[in-house]
C-alpha cells in the first residue's frame, strides 16, 4: 500500500523498484485465494491475495514484517545456512570417502532450483574453506538472486586484518565472519591474537557465525561473554554427538549459553552429527526441543547445511521437519524460526529471483 492508502496493481512485468533500498524486486509467484498467502519478494512487499494484487508497505510496516509480528502476514522463508562451491581436492579435502557425492559443484543454478522447490524465498551462503577468494566469489554470487547475504571469512588473528575488514564491509551483502574454530586447538577462541580482532568487528553490525563441536561449548561460552555487544549466531545447534547419543552435557552448555541475549542458534547441520543412514526425525526431536525451550523461536532460524545434508537428507525434507516440529507454535513463532530471525539477526534486505 502506497504512503496514501492506494493499492498499487502489478505492472506487466511483475516488478517495481524499491523506495528505500534502491534495487529491484520480482514478485515470481501469485496465488489464488485458495492457496495459502506466502510472501515471495523482497522484504519491503508482501503478497495480498485478492483479485491478483500485490500490496506494497511502508515503515513501520515493513519492520514489523522483518520482525514476523504484523498481523496475518507470513515472513519470508529464509535459509539461513548453506554452501556454494567449484570442487577442487586440495581446497575441500574435507570431504572424506564417506561424503563422496559432494564432489562436485555445487552452484546457484542448483541452489535456485532446490529452493524453488521447498518454496524458500531466499538464502545466506556461508563460508566452506578458509581463503579471501572464496570470500570474494561467495559475494560476487551474492550479486544474483536467491542469496540476500554472505557469511565469509578473513584473517581475524591477523595484524592487517582491520584493513582487510575496512575492504570486505564495504560490501553490504557481507553479513558476517566465521572461521572453522572445530578443526582448531583447545583455547583457540580465547588466544590474544583472535580476540583481537573479534574487537575490531564492534560497530560494524557485521555477526559472528561460532562453528564448534559440542565439547568446545565451554570454550565458545567464555568467548562470547568477553563481547556482550557483539551478535554471535550457532552454527548447527553446537554440533552435539547424536550418532553416541550424548544429550545431557551438550543440553546444559547450550542452556548456559542461551543466557547471552546476544547469541542466536541455528536449527541446522542435525542429520550429519548422527548417522546419516539410519537417523530419524524422531531422534533428533530432542535436540530440537532443547533449543527451542533454551532459545526461543525469536532467536532460532532455520538452514539446511547444503549440501553437505545430502549425504542423508534432501534439501525439502529438511525443511518439512522443521516445519513439522514448529507446527504447533504460533504462527509468529513459526514465521521467526522460518524465516523471521535470520532476516532480523542479518540485517537481509530483500529477495528476488
């Protein structure tokens, strides 16, 4: 709805230009008043299904919508965690024997499909191996629909990292940082020189992803407590120990972790922590439920992992479980956990196809 009440109809094209923001926008699917009202484009509009019109909303309107509280509106269905990559052995030679079938590019062409089918509306890629290039290629991918934001990676522990970070932050699709702390010593989170540049990050409303395994939850706890203002987001629940069927000492560190407002969690990576042969929704339904008591659904998003999933799940049917686990929320708390809190958390501007 336009700032004087109107109601703008689509144009032929399916597009408008945004107000705020500058880019464009493509509304790429309308329903009939018989399917359920999904938003589709970018986070300043969402779909009215009457007689085939598209609403546009204006402040404060569009920021209740980021926050997944204006009334009757579902927000955009967001996948908060995925990779991209062009396989090389050297640069992924973590993709072991066992995970044969990722070796092989993984691209946006792909990427757009999968979400076209799992009705997603957009995405945030995140960082695979740790190099500037990916970093840089990640962004330059970025600049074509479905991906609204980057998580990358830099040289944190360097001295020239604050140049490096004056670079990359020019970039407003870059969201935030992560460095693959799971593959690294015990106390690598609290050494001098990381620490350090964690400091530089403050201001700069960039997040910090915090990849670890369960028995570095103690480690990543005393790390985010020497920031109380920088956003922290947790990659794959902290990777508890499914496949051993460990829950009570990852549960109580997760719970002393989730009393940091300034930590959210992702629902994601579950499938590859326990036997991705033999896994059922079932058995990780505890783990879920954890999170959701711990966090709450204001501060849980939703990522697949892929393709890293595919070694035991597919792209939809990761998506149909959360949203079968979600399903007796409110809406509002769906719409968060969907889609709301990764919108929030990053700061992403809008989808497009």
């Amino acid at each position: 709805m336009s700032s004087s009440g109107s109601i703008r109809p689509l144009t032929s094209d399916h597009q408008y230009r945004s107000q705020d923001k500058g880019f464009q926008t493509t509304a790429f699917s309308l329903y009939t008043a018989e399917t359920r009202i999904r938003n589709i484009i970018c986070g300043k509009l969402f779909l009215l299904v009457n007689d085939m019109l598209t609403c546009v909303l204006v402040s404060p309107e569009i920021e209740a919508l980021k926050l997944g509280t204006l009334t009757g509106v579902i927000t955009l269905r967001i996948d908060s965690h995925h990779h991209l990559w062009r396989y090389d052995p050297v640069e992924y030679d973590w993709i072991s024997d066992d995970m044969s079938d990722l070796r092989r590019d993984f691209l946006t062409s792909e990427l757009r499909s999968q979400l076209n089918e799992a009705k997603v509306d957009g995405s945030v890629a995140v960082q695979a191996r740790q190099s500037l290039e990916e970093t840089q290629w990640l962004l330059e991918m970025a600049q074509e629909a479905p991906i609204l934001g980057v998580i990358g990676w830099a040289p944190i522990a360097a001295k020239d990292f604050p140049a490096i970070l004056d670079h990359l932050k020019r970039n407003p699709l870059l969201k935030g940082l992560r460095h693959i702390v799971q593959a690294e010593p015990s106390q690598f989170l609290t050494g001098v020189d990381f620490q350090r540049g964690i400091h530089h990050l403050a201001g700069t409303g960039l997040v910090y992803d915090l990849l670890v395994y369960a028995d570095q939850l103690p480690e990543g706890i005393a790390f985010v407590d020497q920031f109380p203002a920088q956003s922290f987001v947790l990659d794959h629940m902290g990777k508890p120990a499914i496949a051993q069927h460990e829950i009570d000492l990852w549960s109580r560190n997760v719970r002393e972790l989730a009393q940091r407002p300034n930590v959210t969690c992702k629902v994601s990576g579950l499938v590859t922590e326990a036997n991705p042969a033999t896994w059922t929704p079932e058995l990780l339904r505890p783990y879920f439920d954890v999170v959701l008591e711990s966090f709450g659904p204001e501060r849980l998003m939703i990522g697949t992992d892929w393709p890293v999933c595919t070694i035991g799940s597919s792209y939809s049917q990761w998506w149909h479980i959360v949203e079968g686990w979600t399903a007796s929320l409110s809406p509002s708390e769906q719409a968060a956990i969907l889609g709301g809190t990764a919108t929030r958390v990053y700061g992403l501007s809008g989808a497009s196809t």
